[in-house]
C-alpha cells in the first residue's frame, strides 16, 4: 500500500522536465494507492488529465482544487460513491468502470453530477448498480441531460424520450431497492461481526489449549490436541472492497520479499567504512612482521611504481600509482632508513630503498592530477649511490646509441637492395663518364 507523495508526482512528471505544478496529465495507475492525498491537489493545480486506474482508492476526495481537470480515470478501484467533484467544473469524462456503486448510493452519485454541465461521457459499467437493475441507463439518461455517452455507447434522442417518461417510475423503484439493499447491507454487517468474534474466541481457546499443554496442568489426551477446533480459514471469494483490499496486501508483501531477496542477492558495494577495519587488520600485521625483522620486499596490491634519485639531487622520490579517487584513509606509510613500508586498502607495498635516508624528514604527498601518492626521502649522504646512477645513464646513453647505428644500417642496408634491384630491371649499365680521366 502506498500513498501520493511529492516524490512520485516528481517521478510521474518526467514527460514535463520534472516540474509539477504546471503538469496537465498525469498517471498513477497500477501504484496500490488506497486514498486520494491532499498533496496531489495542492501540487497539480493545473491537472486536466487523472488516471489513477486500478489501485484501491476508497473514496473520492481532495479534487476540489482540480478546477481544470477534463478527464479522471478512477476504474478498477472501491469507489462507493460518486463524491468530491463540486469544483471540478470542466469535467467532460469520468470513468468509473468496475467499482462497488449499489443501489443505495446511486441517487446521491448521480445528483453530484447533475451540475456537471460539460459531462458528455460516463462509464459506469461492472458496478453493482448497472449489473443488477435493468432500469439503471434509463434512469440515468433521464437524470442527466448533459450526457452524450454512457458505457460507450452513443445516447440518441428516443434513447433520452423513453428514459425522460419512464423517469418517475424510476425514482421510486430506485428508492425502494435502495431500502432492501440497506437493510440486507445491515444484515450482513452484523453477521460479518459475528464470524468475527466467533473466530477470535476460536482463536483465544486454542491459545488457553496450548497455554495449558505446555505448562503441564493438562495432558494433550484430556483436552485433545484441538484438531477438531482447528478448521482451515475460509479463503476471502467474491468480488468486494474487503476482498480487493486483501489481494492487493498480499501482493504488496510478495513484492516487498521479492524486492528485499534481489537486495540481497546484489553484490553488497564496499565503500570507505567497509575497509576501514581491513586497513587497520593490514597495517597491524605488517608492522608486527617489521618489528620481527622480517623485512622482505613485496607488493601485495601490485602497485606500479617507481624511483627518482635525478629531479631532485641528495633525495628519493618514490611515486606509487594508486587510483585518484582512492581515499587517503585508506594509505598508511611508514619511512625506515633503509626501506619504506606503505599498507594500501589492507595490502602491503615493502622496497629496499636505494640509499639510506632520514626517516624523520621524509613527506608524503597526493598528486592533484594523478592521484599517485609521491613520498620525498633526503639521503643521509647526498652523493650515496651516483657512481651507480651515472653507470645507469651512460649504459641507457650507449643503449640510444646503438639503436640509432642499428637503423642507420637497416636504412642503408634497404637503399642498397633498392638500387641493385633497378640495375636488373635495366638491364644494361653504361659506365662511360663514371670514371674521371
């Protein structure tokens, strides 16, 4: 069961760029509302169009600021009474198609819409009134002068004569079917409140049976085990607003646990807080491995990563490549003077540092632009490992050259089958004047 909220209207008006109060359709059809809500009236005060078609809605309330509306579209639902519609003055169709409108609240529907002028189209078929009284069209053509249909079907002028003279005969007959159909409602009504009770009483001993069983006064031989008490319970049948009522809560509790086991069975997304006692469950466990000696180098993560003794001389820069949007809650990094430890999202990145430096004075930054996390460490000694680094250069120098002299070769190599290619083509070689004299 739900009700008409300023969230569905917004939702409803997508057709519109989302804005309500100046919307002139709308379709709440097949959303199991059960009531009308003031708040449609007061957000769409501009409506000319309402379908709110199969739901259970009772009644026809808060419509009196619908000054616009055309066409409302209330089939399939337990409307009992044609109500509510004093302002609606432009009113041209009113669908009522499958509804609980008796006898008994016939003449007042009807003199609700005797001052809807511009009325021309009616339905009312499937209801109690139209099924069982054959004089049900007749009386209300005869009532209704405005009308130029009624359940679809074209309402000629003999049509409006014959129901016009019958119209007095109508009233009355239609009075006292009104009083039968009272009283056998009345009937009903307290025969419903009999079963009632009787099943709550039938309920109440056989808690007391139970009560008494389990608490060993009595013994299931003496009392019996209640078979004879317990009857099935009689499913609800028939076509009525109580029956309607019940189909639609079950169906609203078998949507709920299917909407509620597809919930489940989505995969459950991590965000920040999920992590966070993973983190800390990482960070413990490898500084428990350092504080062994266990210091072994390894990339859990598989991190990408790299050093820089060159941009900046006398200091280490190492750059991690961890995602952008990755929170920085999640990174610890702990500087040692010959390794560096970093634990990211519960998994440990360990490197042996290729100078020893000052643990206290290293800073760990973000990129702004990468995300990358970049950790700056000044070497104890600033000239510590450059006989090393300068062999680095010159042997990624003479790796240069030596691809620039093997495609100067491939070049020439490819120049000199070109031209010995064009020799054969020839066929013949002149060489006078190819040597000097």
């Amino acid at each position: 069961m739900s009700n008409i909220t300023r969230d569905l209207l917004r939702k409803r008006a997508e057709h519109n760029e989302g804005m309500i109060s100046t919307m002139e359709e709308l379709t709440l059809h097949q959303e199991e509302l059960c009531t009308i809500d003031e708040c449609l009236g007061q957000s769409c005060r501009n409506l000319k169009i309402l379908l709110l078609q199969n739901n259970i809605i009772n009644k026809m309330e808060n419509l009196h600021h619908l000054k616009s509306l055309e066409y409302l579209n209330l089939a399939l639902n337990n409307i009992r009474k044609v109500e509510g519609l004093g302002r609606c003055e432009f009113l041209n169709k009113l669908d009522l198609t499958i509804n609980f409108i008796d006898v008994d609240d016939l003449e007042e529907s009807i003199d609700n819409l005797v001052d809807r002028v511009h009325l021309k189209d009616l339905f009312m078929m499937g209801n109690p009134c139209e099924q069982e009284w054959k004089g049900f069209k007749s009386y209300v053509i005869g009532r209704l002068p405005q009308l130029t249909q009624l359940d679809g079907t074209e309402i000629t002028r003999s049509m409006r004569i014959t129901a016009l003279q019958r119209l007095p005969a109508l009233v009355n007959e239609l009075r006292g079917l009104a009083k039968e159909r009272r009283d056998r409602r009345e009937v009903e009504e307290r025969e419903k409140e009999m079963e009632r009770k009787a099943k709550e009483d039938k309920i109440r001993r056989r808690g007391e049976r139970r009560e008494a069983i389990e608490s060993g006064r009595v013994t299931v031989e003496e009392v019996g085990d209640g078979s004879d008490d317990e009857e099935e319970e009689e499913e609800m049948t028939g076509h009525t607003p109580e029956v309607r009522n019940e189909i639609y809560k079950e169906m609203a509790e078998q949507k709920a646990e299917k909407e509620k086991r597809e919930k489940e069975n989505q995969p459950k997304y991590r965000g920040e807080k999920e992590f966070e006692a993973e983190q800390k469950e990482g960070i413990k466990k490898a500084r428990e491995r350092e504080e062994r000696g266990e210091i072994r180098q390894c990339n859990e993560g598989k991190w990408k990563f790299s050093f820089d003794e060159e941009t900046k001389k006398g200091y280490v820069r190492l750059d991690v490549a961890v995602q952008k949007h990755l929170s920085s809650t999640l990174i610890d990094v702990d500087v040692n003077p010959e390794y560096i430890s970093i634990v990211i999202k519960s998994k440990c990145l360990r490197l042996m540092l290729p100078a020893e430096v000052e643990a206290e004075g290293a800073v760990a930054n973000r990129s702004k632009t990468t995300g990358h996390l970049v950790v700056t460490m000044k070497k104890v000694d600033p000239n510590e490992n450059m006989v090393a680094l300068r062999a680095a250069r010159k042997h990624a120098e003479k790796k240069v050259q030596e691809g620039i002299r093997r495609r100067e070769e491939e070049r020439l190599k490819r120049e000199g089958k070109k031209l010995g290619s064009q020799i054969i083509m020839s066929g013949t070689v002149k060489i006078e004047g190819m040597v000097s004299r």
